[in-house]
C-alpha cells in the first residue's frame, strides 16, 4: 500500500472538526466540561483549527485517574479539547490503518471485539492441534516512540500532519521515548498497528495456520509442538530487535483439545465458558445493585435493569447452569 497524504487543512475542516466533536462528545453532553465547550462550540473550534494549522496542537493535558477492568489500569484521559483532537485525526487516518491490518487483529476495530475473537479462537481450536499463546509484558508504557514513528511514516506523508503526529505521541511519556497514554483514541490505533507486523511475520513467514490477536494478547495455532517452539522464539525474537518490546515470561505452548482462556472465556473446541474474572465481576456487580436497593437507593425498576446488566457479562457464554447455581447459592431479596 502506498502512503497516504493528509493535510493539515484536512484535519482543521470545521465539518471535519464538528464530527469529530459529536464523536468525542457521545454519551457524554451533560459533563460540565463537555457542556462548556459545546456552549461555544463555533469559537472553541475555530480556536482548534488555528491552534492545529500553526502547530500548537495538542495541549497535552491529561487527567490520571485508576480502575479495574478487571486489572488494575492507569487511565490517562486528554482534555476534552484534544478528545476532539484524536478524534478530527483519526477521521482520515483511522481508515487508512484499517485497510493496512490483516483480519486477524480485533481489538478497537468495526466488526471486530472481544466475541468475534473468542469465536475465531474457538474455530481455530478445532481445526488445529497445537497453540501457543503469549502477551507483551507492560505493552502501553513500553512501546517507543522512535520505532512507532518509523512504523507510521510507512504509511502517511505530510510533513505537518507527521508533526502533529509526533507531537501527540510525545505528549505522554512513561519514560524518555516511551509509551503511550491508555484512554486515548489515537493510542488505541497505533498501538494496535504496531504490531500488525508480527501478524504478517506470523502468517505469511513463519507459516502459522491460524492467528488471533486482541492488542497485544496473541494466539496462533501450529501442527506441531516443535513449530510452535520455534515460532515463539521467533516471535521473541522479532519483538526485541524491531518494536524493542519482550514477552511476558510466561508464554503457554498447549494442544487444542485442552482449550484456552481468552478475553475473559475459558475456549475449548466444543464449548465457551467464563473464566474466573468475568465470574466474580458478575457477582459483584449483582451484589452492588442489591446493596443499593436495600439501602433504598433505587427502586425495584432499576434493580431488574441493574440484574440484566450483571446478566450481560456472562452473555455467550454457557453460563445457564452457572447463573441458576449463583441464585440458589445467593438468593435475589424479595421486590
């Protein structure tokens, strides 16, 4: 593919700036900030566009804030006026990165999401004898800024809008040149890009007969357990000398039959079951929601809407049994 040319002037379009805005505003009108801008929505975007023509985007100014989803995370959310920003960015860029990655990569991208990878991991494990599955260790905060710079200018050209790219790069460091802010749009594309490399080694030089990669949690599938060996020391390999990443030490090499956890299943050839943390997650928001209610906090409506949001977690799974044990275990109180 050819590198694609984006202007700045592109970028700064007042119709490209207002979807951008409606994009990074969605679900979130009543937030002061997010009411404040839009109050003066004409002058805060023609503010934006300046600022991005003479380069003074970003503002770089991030919010830190920690959860658990399931693990604990730092979340550093942009102001909202640099929300708009990722978002007037990805608008002509987003599609130009989609195109590039193969199928096989299902994080952050239309069509994709953590079920159809749990359902392309659960067909692969029942053509394929051998898997190896690996995760990078502390990907986010490791990945260098340099070598993501490289792997983008392969694919845009434009001397500002590679500025603007670096600038927002650079604009967050968990060390000199390192690491990207998670909670950030533009972040969760080029995280996911950078390692659409090791899908091709993977697929079309190491001879994997199947792969599955939800950002850096990675499954391939091989004939032998001799290939998958020599797979993995080669993906080990291909991480250290071109994105200077490593693998966790842990790096599971199994046969199919026995199945895998993934993005919060337990996968086997003929069945899908919730792994341990999507278990307790239910259970504990099913006991946040009938704390509320006993406390008098929301009514019987909103404890049914709170139970098919709990329910909502072990949707897909073969969950029944499960779900009929928890409430025999743990009866609902009486509405």
């Amino acid at each position: 593919m050819r590198r694609v040319r984006i202007e700045l002037a592109e970028v700064a379009a007042i119709p490209n700036l207002m979807e951008a805005t409606a994009r990074a505003a969605r679900g979130k009108r009543e937030r002061p900030v997010v009411r404040a801008f839009l109050d003066r929505l004409e002058a805060h975007l023609a503010v934006l566009a300046e600022d991005i023509v003479a380069g003074r985007a970003p503002r770089g100014e991030y919010c830190r804030f920690r959860i658990r989803d399931p693990k604990p995370r730092v979340i550093h959310a942009a102001c909202f006026a640099d929300r708009v920003l990722h978002h007037a960015v990805m608008l002509p860029a987003g599609p130009v990165l989609e195109r590039a990655m193969t199928d096989t990569s299902y994080a952050c991208r239309p069509g994709k999401g953590t079920l159809a990878a749990v359902r392309a991991v659960q067909a692969a494990l029942q053509r394929f004898p051998w898997y190896v599955k690996v995760d990078v260790s502390g990907y986010f905060e490791h990945i260098d800024h340099a070598r993501l710079f490289d792997v983008l200018d392969r694919r845009f050209k434009g001397a500002g809008f590679m500025d603007l790219l670096r600038r927002i790069v650079a604009g967050h460091e968990t060390a000199p040149g390192k690491g990207l802010p998670i909670g950030s749009l533009t972040s969760q594309y080029f995280a996911n890009y950078y390692l659409d490399g090791l899908d091709r080694l993977l697929l079309e030089t190491l001879g994997a007969r199947a792969e599955v990669r939800y950002m850096d949690d990675i499954l391939w599938w091989c004939d032998s357990r001799e290939q998958a060996r020599e797979t993995l020391a080669a993906v080990g390999d291909w991480l250290g000398r071109e994105r200077l990443l490593r693998l966790k030490e842990f790096s599971p090499i199994n046969r199919s039959s026995h199945g895998v956890g993934f993005c919060g299943y337990r996968v086997s050839p003929g069945a899908l079951r919730l792994n341990a943390r999507r278990r307790k997650r239910y259970q504990e928001r099913r006991a946040a929601w009938e704390m509320a209610w006993r406390e008098g906090q929301i009514d019987a409506l909103t404890l049914q809407r709170g139970y098919d949001a709990a329910r909502a977690i072990t949707l897909h799974a073969d969950g029944r049994n499960w779900r009929r044990n928890e409430l025999a275990r743990h009866p609902a109180p009486e509405v």
